[in-house]
C-alpha cells in the first residue's frame, strides 16, 4: 500500500510541475507582450517629463517673432552679380527710349492706386493716358514690370487708415488688382505704399503701425486673390526728408521680398542711412532695387538736353559706381519721362544728349546688365 502511494504522489508531482512550468511560461509570454505594447504606444506618445519640486526651470528669453502672413514664393531675383535694367516711367517715356537704345530693357515701371486701379483696365492707351498695363502685354513680351501702388496718403490720408482696418471695399478694388496682375502672366515687383519713411508736405505716413498694418492688408490680400507672380516691395527713402528710424515702418519680412531706396540727388550716395538700408537688406537676405532714380540736383535735370553745355556725367558715374560696389543690389529703375516733371525742371532722359547717352550705353555693354530676353522669365525663376 505504501508503495501505491509514494508512487501516486510522484506522478502527480510531475504533472504538477509541468503545469507549473506552463503557467510560468504563460505569464512571462504576457509580461513580454504588455511591454512591447506599452514600448510601441510610448514612442507614439511620449510622456512628457514630470519636474520635481526641487527643480527649478531655466527662465528663458522668448524670440522675438514677426507677423504672420502668406509667404510669397518666388522673389525673382536675378543670379548673383546680375542686375536688372528698368526704365520708367511712363507709356511714352518707355516707347522713346527705345528708339534710342539698345538693347531692350528688362522691364518698365508702371503706378497705379488702390482707390482708383488707374492704368489697369484692358484696353488701349487713350489720349494722353501715361500708365496703361495692356500696352506693356500687348507691345512688350519678355519684360517685367516693376509697379508702385499708391494709397492716396498725398491727397487723402484716409485710404491709408481704411487700409489699416481692412476696409471691405479696398479689399474689393485689391481682388480686382490681383486678378489684373495675374493675367500679364510675367514677373511683378509690386511697392506697396511706396516711399515709407518719407515725412514730406503734406506727410505721407505719420504713423508706423498704421503703414505697416496697411501693407500687409495688401500684400496679404493680393496673395489670397493668386497674384503669385507678385514679389513685394518695401521701398522706403534715405534723403533729408526721411524719418531715419526707417525700420519703424518695417511689415515683416513675410511679405517683404525685396528692399528698395530712391536716388536722386547726388548726395544721397555718401548719405549714411542710404547705407544703413542697404546693410538691412543684407542681413535680412533680401535683394535690393533702386526703385525710383534720375539724375538732378535740386530742381534741375542735368541730363543736359535743354542746354548741352551743362552735361553732369558725375551724377551717373556716382549712380554706377554705387550699383558695382554693392552687390546686393539687383535691379536699377531709371526715370526718362513720364510724371518725372512735376518735380524736376529740364529733361533728365539719357538719350537727349549725344555724350550722355554714348556713356550710357558703354555702361549698359556691361555682362552684369540684364536686358529683355526670350530666357528672362526662366532666369528669374518665373516658369
């Protein structure tokens, strides 16, 4: 009997400790699945680390941030070492001075406003119309065009406002605007409220903010619309009118692609804020445009047409010197014409003067010069 017994004993033992082995074998298998689980919805979402009472935040200073807005693709700035060769500022002083010199201009310069969307309408040029967009894609292919966009801040300081506060009807006029730009189907240099800083009479823009507010309503309104062959422009001044904390007036560089100064009398190249500006635009990666520029002193045209003993080359060797010295600057609009009168007395055309105009285009055989051409698009980066 006793050895029935001992017997029943070890052969229970043995299944007993074969299912104990299985049940241990069972469990470690779970235990393995349940971490290799928690391992996968870990890296999913980490946890974020628990500070303990004892430590203590390292207090950091906050980035100073921009404000947001639509981000233009393309700037169209031309390669390295290149420079753009843009005339202006008219129709007619366009189509004259190519009856004088050759090659053909990379582009023209064009005005227009938002209140009125003067020069934008289809159609041909009428009497003494000076700014007609159709002209430009019907006569000129392989150009772009570089515009300046007023908002009436000369005669009437309310647009200025009313932009600031995204005033639906202006909003209306830049949808038109934008669709407009779209169909010249060419690169666009638009200046948004052009001349920023300039504290002429009657003041342009007394307060910043409200310029800056009303530069991104534009820009961030002609984006939304599709004018994506639009590069901004943010075109301020360096003269003696000039409010010198220029960057007071500064949109951010989201809708800001390029900078721009204007030139015209000779000192404003030794002038230090014309420096300061572009060092700016330097820093911030941004191409540089001399937007508006013509050769006088004072009041007087000294392109030395009306009296051609009084030929001022320095003026240009001084504007040349200035383009070959900075390479940031891509792009040069000079004015022959157009509305150019209403503040200069005498002519400042380049081909109205046999000297000047011999000079000017010795000056313009120059590899860094980039004139109209079938490939101008595509060199710019417009496809």
């Amino acid at each position: 009997m006793r050895s029935l017994i001992n017997f029943w004993l070890q052969h229970n033992n043995v299944k007993r400790g074969i299912i104990v082995a299985l049940i241990v074998l069972l469990t470690f298998n779970l235990l393995l699945t349940g971490c290799g689980k928690k391992e996968k919805e870990d890296e999913r979402i980490p946890t974020p680390r628990q500070t303990t009472a004892e430590e203590k935040p390292v207090p950091t200073k906050p980035e100073p941030t921009l404000p947001s807005g639509p981000v233009v693709p393309h700037s169209f700035e031309p390669s390295y070492g290149k420079v753009l060769h843009v005339i202006g500022q008219s129709n007619a002083a366009f189509d004259e001075y190519l009856e004088n010199v050759h090659p053909k201009p990379a582009g023209a310069m064009f005005y227009t406003t938002v209140t009125t969307l003067k020069g934008l309408k289809s159609g041909p040029v009428k009497g003494t119309e000076k700014h007609n967009l159709q002209h430009y894609i019907d006569e000129h292919p392989n150009t772009i065009l570089q515009i300046g966009v007023g908002l009436g801040a000369k005669k009437d300081p309310t647009i200025m406002i009313r932009a600031a506060a995204r005033d639906p009807e202006l909003e209306e006029n830049i949808k038109q605007m934008a669709l407009r730009f779209k169909e010249t189907n060419r690169p666009l240099y638009v200046r948004i409220a052009f001349e920023a800083n300039c504290l002429c009479k009657p003041n342009y823009y007394d307060d910043p903010k409200k310029y800056r507010d009303a530069y991104r309503f534009v820009a961030e309104k002609l984006r939304e619309y599709g004018a994506d062959n639009v590069a901004f422009v943010w075109h301020v001044v360096s003269s003696k009118t000039a409010n010198q904390d220029f960057m007071a007036y500064y949109p951010g560089d989201d809708v800001v692609d390029w900078f721009a100064i204007s030139i015209f009398s000779k000192n404003i190249f030794e002038l230090p804020l014309t420096e300061e500006i572009y060092q700016e635009s330097v820093k911030r990666g941004k191409p540089f445009m001399i937007a508006e520029s013509t050769a006088k002193q004072g009041k007087a045209g000294i392109a030395g047409c009306k009296e051609p003993g009084k030929v001022d080359w320095d003026w240009f060797e001084k504007y040349f010197e200035f383009i070959r010295t900075h390479s940031n600057v891509k792009m040069f609009s000079y004015i022959g014409g157009g509305h150019i009168e209403d503040f200069v007395d005498g002519e400042t055309a380049v081909d109205c003067n046999s000297e000047i105009l011999e000079k000017w285009l010795e000056e313009l055989e120059d590899s860094r010069y980039v004139h109209s051409s079938p490939g101008l698009y595509s060199s710019l980066g417009y496809v």
